[in-house]
C-alpha cells in the first residue's frame, strides 16, 4: 500500500494529516484515524520519558541523551550565561531511510 501525500496543503506533515490519510486510504473513520495516530506517538513520548530508546524498523531509532552542564553566550550581549544539563532527544536514521533519501532501492 503506497501513501501519497502530495495533496497536502502545507509542506508540513501534522498529525492531522495523518489521520487524513488513514481515512482516505486504509478506510477507517476519522475517529478511528485520529485515535491511532495519537496512541502511536503518545506510545513514542511514553517510552522516551522514560528513558527508553525507540525504533521504528526500516524508519530509525530516537534515544534521549542527557547533555551536561556548560558555559554558554548570549549572541546579542555577548554576556557569558550558564547552560544547564538536560535530556534531549536524538534521531538517527535507519540505513533503509537513508537509502531512500538518496534515491537507491527505490522502484524505477
């Protein structure tokens, strides 16, 4: 099954799109679209507040990765502020995207 997202209006794909297309293209209602989507990426938010990483075969993985404390600067003033440690979330490709995005595997 092949999605194709080109009616969109923006370049932007939201959840709301999302379920657009799982409505127009799997069939399901839009309560049901709507649901999924959002269940899948609270499943994604769950795992990383929890510090798990997540991967999504064939896509990639999103890990959180804590970064420590450090001196910083403010671009305007020029004035040394602190950067306090935080988590972040990190994505890294799967080798199968990064095929895709250069063009090679894919049907002629």
């Amino acid at each position: 099954m092949e999605f194709s997202i080109e009616s969109l209006e923006t370049p932007a794909l939201t959840k709301a799109h999302l379920a657009e297309l799982l409505f127009e293209q799997i069939g399901l209602n839009k309560r049901e679209s709507k649901d999924m989507i959002d269940a899948f990426f609270d499943l994604i938010s769950e795992g990383l507040v929890e510090g798990k990483d997540v991967k999504i075969s064939g896509f990639g993985n999103f890990q959180i990765r804590t970064k420590a404390p450090r001196p910083g600067r403010n671009p305007r003033t020029g004035e040394a502020i602190p950067i306090q440690a935080r988590r972040v979330v990190t994505f890294h490709a799967s080798h199968k995207l990064k095929d895709q995005i250069q063009g090679i595997g894919l049907p002629e």
